[in-house]
C-alpha cells in the first residue's frame, strides 16, 4: 500500500476549492454535449460534408480519451494545482479558436486541442478532490457534488446548447467556456493549496506515454469508426486489432519498468477494478440514451432545441437528488456496493420504461418518470463510485487513479454512442423492410422504424446496466469508508490497512 501520508488539518478554504473545481467539472462535462445541438449549424456555416462532419466530436474524443493517463501522470509529476490551472487556460484559448473558426481544418484542430486540455483537466480535478477532502463524511458530500455534476452537466449543455444555437449562434456554445474558465483559473490560484509530498517525481514512463496512447487511440476510433462504416469495415477491424495488440504490450511494458506511466496496483485492486469496470459500462448505457432521447424528442416528437433541453431536467433533478441526498447521506453508513448495485438496478428499471416507446407516447406517463429513476439510479451510484475510485491509493498515484475513472467513462462513452447507435440503425432498417409494402404513410412508416430502433438498443442499455450492477454487487466488497470493518480489498494487510485508507488515499 506504500507508507501512509501523515494525518494533517484539513485546508480550510476546501470548500471554496470545490465550487472552483465543480465549476471546471461542469465546463468539461457540458462541452461533450452542448456542441452536438450546435454540430448543424455549424456545418452548415462552415462548409464541413457529411463526411467530415463526425470529425467535430471525433477529434475531441480521440484527443481526451486517448491523453487521459499522460494528463493524470502529468498531474502527479507537475502538481496537480499547476496541472489544472494550465488545462484551464488551454481549455479556454481552444475555445475561443473554436468559435472563431472560418473553416473544417480551423475547427477540427480547435477541437482536438479542446480534447488534449481537457485531458490534462479532468484527472487534475479529481485528484484535488482526493488530496483535499480527507474526512469520511466531508469526502462523502464533496463526492456527492462532484457526482452530480459529472452526471447531469451532459444534460445542461443540452440546454444551454440549445438556447446559444437557437437564440444567439453556434460560435457561443465555444466561448461560453472561456468566462468559465476564467473564473476557475483565477479562483483557483487564489483558493486551492495542494497538500505537500503528494508529487511523484519519478522519470515519465514514454513508452507507456506512446502505447496507451495510442492504443486508446485506437480503440476510441475504432468504435467511432463502426458507427459510420459497419463493424467489417477492414480499417475498423484493423483499428481494434491495433488496440488490442498496443494495450497488451502497455500492460507488459508497465508490469517491468521501474516507474511505470500506470502502476498496476492502481487497478489491480479488487475494488478499484470494479469501480472503472461497472462505470465504465453504465456510461454507455447512458451516452447511448442521451443520443436516442435526443433525436427522438426533436424529430419524432418535434420538440426545439430549448425545449429538447428542458425535456432532460427531471433526469438532473434525479441525478443531484440520487448524488447529494441518497449516496451522500448513506456513503458513510453503508458498504459503496449496496449504494452502487442498488443505484445501476434502479437505473435500469428506469431504462426498462423506455423500451415502451411509441411515436404518440406520453412525456409525462412515460418519458418523465422513467427519466426520474435514471437520474435518482445514476446519481447515487456515480457518487460512491468516483470518491471509492481514488481511495486506498497512495498520493503520488492519485492523479493517474483519476485519469483511469475519467478514461472509462470517455471510452465507454465512445463505445456506447457506435454500438447502441449501430444497434438501432439495424433495427430500423429492418423494420422498414418488413413493413414497407402496406405502408400509407411513409412518413409514419419511418417515426415507427426510428422508435423501433430506438427501444431495440434501449433493451441492450437495460442488459449492460443489469450487468454494471452485478459488477458492482460481485467485485467490491470493501467496508464503510474509514469505519475500519473490513480489508481493504488487495491490500492484504487486514483491518487496520482500511483504518488508514482516508489517509493514504490523501
């Protein structure tokens, strides 16, 4: 477990810290969602082809995804204070070169760029929540925040995305990061202090650096690529080959040097492991249902932008009531994996209501209460899953711990926006083929097809949350944080090793 930090006072500005570190946890959070609202109209104003046009959220999700454990090594290496800081500032101007983009090329890079700042972010944001919040129960309602905001700041940028597009223009979903930023920038400097002797200053691991990289690389563009040329495509095939084979020799290459980029005790911890796994595969249950709702509320139902956006608020509402009142209440009373199983099962209850979508269904008989159990389900697993992810690492890994719960979500989100996505454009084209020749209304023809899509992926949703849940239940099995009653899971050191876990952690 590595030799436990001392038991310091707890800062006192670490509250002040959170609204800061909340504030650039939103920023990331509703950038993956609010310039999806706004991909049409800049497509249209920039001249980027049909073809071109994934590249928008591509070369974001190649960029994040794939520097995600170099930003969180980077933070344990630099300073996790000076690493976020940085990730802001470059976050901010990559914003700004976004919306002032004139063409495609302009755009992709500003995207790209987005992506690598936002890799050095979001690990760096974490990791301070980690090394701050040292008590049990503060830790629990600074989590709980954290959860909620990571879980229903997609559906704000919804929102947002859709008043900037529909109000003012698609060049504001950009520079509405750069006051963001800015107040986070500044508020940092001046509120956050890093405790001390939590830097890992060992040399960086580069080839650790160039094979996660691109592997991950790889396997994110492997998925992107499947959604738009089929799961045979021989580049597709090739591109999962590719990550297969570069994942496997990280992982040979960090078993054997010295100061490896991802210590394998960060994930070969049985709890650890369970946490990445299971969120990993929520996420993409719910990026997928973010899409299908999306599409199904503008196109089959009609609804604005705006609109669309407000139509999320009862899966927010769920997910800030799941993460401050149920999982952060409870964290400090019972084990995380009666919080989580619990929380994933409830989410898919809520997914399963879902299935039962048709063109005329009711919004408030079937989409708001289904949304309900989603937000309240996701909202109170994701906060014992975040705050479980960093403890019982030691500080120097604290960075990269983190990257690791912000890389299974960007790759699960990856995977979940192809797969489901694939899923259901089979599924409709199979329902028009089979229903085409005593069709009257093609344009009914094609809402029924959608929808039928639509529920077919939602039932496969339904299965992977129904296995996130076993996950949890199955491979977490520590105590209630800091009560001392159980083994830290991989440790090996009994119960007292559990007693220390807070401290390590920090």
């Amino acid at each position: 477990m590595g030799t436990p930090l001392p038991v310091t006072a707890p800062d006192s500005r670490r509250w002040k810290a959170l609204v800061f570190i909340a504030l650039a946890q939103l920023m990331v959070v509703l950038d993956a969602t609010i310039v999806n609202i706004a991909l049409p109209a800049a497509q249209s104003d920039l001249g980027i082809s049909d073809g071109n046009k994934q590249w928008v959220i591509t070369a974001y999700a190649l960029a994040f995804g794939g520097l995600l454990l170099f930003g969180g090594r980077i933070a344990d290496l630099w300073g996790r204070k000076q690493t976020f800081v940085t990730g802001l500032i470059g976050f901010a101007l990559a914003s700004a070169l976004g919306g002032a983009a004139q063409n495609e090329a302009m755009m992709f890079g500003a995207r790209a760029l987005q992506g690598l700042f936002g890799a050095l972010l979001a690990p760096a944001a974490l990791s301070l929540l980690a090394v701050m919040f040292t008590d049990a129960k503060e830790r629990a309602k600074a989590f709980g925040i954290y959860g909620a905001i990571a879980g229903g700041g997609g559906a704000v940028g919804l929102i947002l995305g859709g008043f900037l597009t529909e109000y003012l223009n698609w060049r504001w979903t950009f520079f509405v990061n750069i006051p963001f930023a800015i107040i986070a920038a500044v508020g940092a400097v001046l509120v956050i202090r890093e405790p001390a002797g939590g830097r890992n200053r060992s040399p960086l691991d580069i080839p650790g650096v160039l094979l996660s990289t691109l592997g991950l690389v790889s396997l994110v563009y492997g998925f992107t690529r499947a959604e738009t040329n089929g799961w045979s495509d021989a580049t597709t095939i090739g591109l999962f080959v590719a990550a297969a084979v570069l994942l496997f020799a990280f992982v040979a290459v960090e078993a054997r040097v010295k100061h490896p980029l991802l210590p394998l005790r960060v994930v070969a911890d049985r709890n650890r492991g369970g946490v990445y796994a299971s969120l990993g595969l929520a996420v993409i249950a719910m990026f997928g249902l973010f899409l299908f709702l999306t599409y199904y509320l503008q196109v089959v139902k009609g609804f604005s932008p705006v609109k669309t956006g407000f139509a999320f608020l009862p899966m927010i509402a769920g997910m800030i009531t799941g993460s401050t009142q149920i999982g952060a209440r409870l964290m400090t009373r019972v084990p995380p994996r009666l919080l989580m199983g619990p929380g994933f099962l409830l989410a898919a209850l809520g997914m399963g209501l879902l299935t039962q979508l048709t063109v005329d269904a009711s919004y408030p008989a079937l989409i708001l209460p289904a949304q309900l159990l989603l937000g309240l389900g996701m909202g109170t697993a994701f906060m014992p899953a975040m705050s479980l992810a960093t403890i019982g690492v030691e500080a120097r890994d604290a960075g990269v711990a983190s990257a690791m719960v912000n890389t299974s979500q960007q790759v699960g989100g990856a995977i979940g926006t192809a797969l489901l996505n694939t899923i259901a454009a089979s599924a409709t084209t199979a329902y028009i083929a089979d229903h085409a020749a005593g069709a009257g209304n093609p344009q009914l023809l094609q809402a029924q097809a959608m929808v039928n899509g639509y529920t077919h992926a939602i039932w496969w949703a339904v299965g992977i949350l129904l296995v996130s849940a076993t996950l949890a239940l199955t491979l977490i099995n520590t105590g209630v944080p800091g009560a001392g009653s159980a083994p830290a899971a991989g440790s090996g050191e009994g119960a007292e090793d559990e007693i220390k876990v807070p401290v390590v952690a920090h």
